[in-house]
C-alpha cells in the first residue's frame, strides 16, 4: 500500500514520492510539506508578479528586488543555490540577517541541549576534528593570532609579502612556518610592529625593548671593535 501524504498548500493527499513532492532531507519523511504542483504554481505567481513571464527573462535579469528589504540589488548581490546554482530572492545582507537572528534565536536551546549532552558534544567534536584536521588546524591558528596580537592568517601573509620574506631587521630570509619568523609587537600597547626572525626577536627581548640600551650596546660594539 502506498503511503500518502497531504499538501501544506493545496490540502490535497498525494502519493509520498519524489514523484509528487521535491525531495529534502531536513524533513523526517524526506520529502518537501508542498507538492511539486503548487510549487511549480507559486513559483509561477512570483514571477509574473514581478514583471517576469518565463523562467529564461528571469535567470537573464542583471538586477533583482529583495523580498525582505524591498531594494533592487545587482544580481551579485544575491547568493546562489548549492543544487541548481540559480540566484536566491534574498539579497547576501538580508540572508546574513535572517541566519543571525535565527542563530541567536536558537543559542539558548543550543546551550541547554549541549549541557545535557556533554558526552554526546565532546565526541561529535572529536570525530569532526579527526575528519577536518586541516580545517581544525586553521581554527586554532587563527584563534591563536587573532587573541595573542590581534591579527589574521591573510594579514599575516600580507606583511610577509610587504617585507619581500625577509626579517624587518637583518634582512635574512624567514618563512610563514611556526618557526619560520616570530611576529614583533609593543609589549605596552599591543600594536603589531613587523615579522622578525628568531635571533632578533629574542635579541629585543633581551635589550628589553629599550633604544637607549640598544644604542649603548652599538657604541660598545664600536669603541672594542677598533682596529679589529
């Protein structure tokens, strides 16, 4: 016996198959609440209501009306479907909008179901983590530059750019490895000053920062390294 199953929009029972309902896996049943019909129709509806005739004039339009904020947009102000690459209704701001909002609607749910499901959360966690070391690797690094000095990955790869790959200060060539370079900043205020290498990195830290012990340590250099 086939199991049938009614329309959100017509009201009407049809069979529950891809054959009169699109398919989608966010529903239990995997299949959309509105039949292809009255989809196809209020599809239909929204184009001619918008001065559209046929489904070609419609994926031809250089601009768009947001169906939120009701301002007309270039089309590459809106985002595409994954599926049929089409451009959505919604323009990128409105929908970033709508999802912050949901986000936010939702996080005290969210909080509440993780505290009951620690276990659950640390191994789904885990398991993401195993399969997206890349991904994961990327998070902390960008967690890491972005609390210790207030920077990005990109900002970083730009100031190796600026500095040609090598130290602000001897010169010397250094890498965007770990190890590679060390990233120089005012201890007091915090600001990021440039990309050094190891050696002098730790050189500044042992003058303490201090201009006036590092010229006394030229002129040190200078008075013992006559006639050498």
């Amino acid at each position: 016996m086939p199991t049938f199953k009614t329309c959100a929009s017509c009201g009407d029972a049809k069979i529950a198959s891809p054959e009169f309902f699109h398919v989608d896996r966010l529903q239990r049943d995997g299949l959309t609440r509105v039949c292809k019909q009255c989809r196809t129709t209020r599809q239909n509806e929204l184009r001619h209501s918008r001065g559209v005739r046929n489904l070609a004039d419609w994926r031809a339009q250089k601009v768009r009306v947001c169906k939120v904020c009701g301002v007309e947009k270039d089309l590459a102000e809106y985002a595409t479907y994954y599926r049929s690459g089409s451009r959505k209704c919604v323009c990128k701001a409105c929908e970033k909008g709508r999802v912050a909002a949901a986000a936010k609607k939702a996080k005290p749910q969210r909080r509440v179901w993780a505290a009951a499901n620690k276990d659950r959360v640390a191994a789904m966690e885990k398991k993401w983590r195993a399969n997206n070391k890349e991904s994961t690797r990327l998070m902390i690094l960008r967690s890491r530059l972005k609390r210790a000095y207030g920077i990005t990955p990109e900002r970083r790869l730009e100031m190796l750019k600026e500095q040609e790959g090598a130290c602000a200060i001897c010169k010397e060539p250094i890498s965007i490895t770990q190890f590679g370079h060390a990233i120089d900043h005012n201890h007091t205020t915090g600001r990021v000053r440039a990309l050094l290498c190891q050696r002098c990195n730790t050189g500044l830290g042992s003058f303490k920062d201090s201009v006036a012990i590092l010229r006394a340590a030229a002129d040190y250099l200078d008075e013992h390294n006559e006639g050498a």
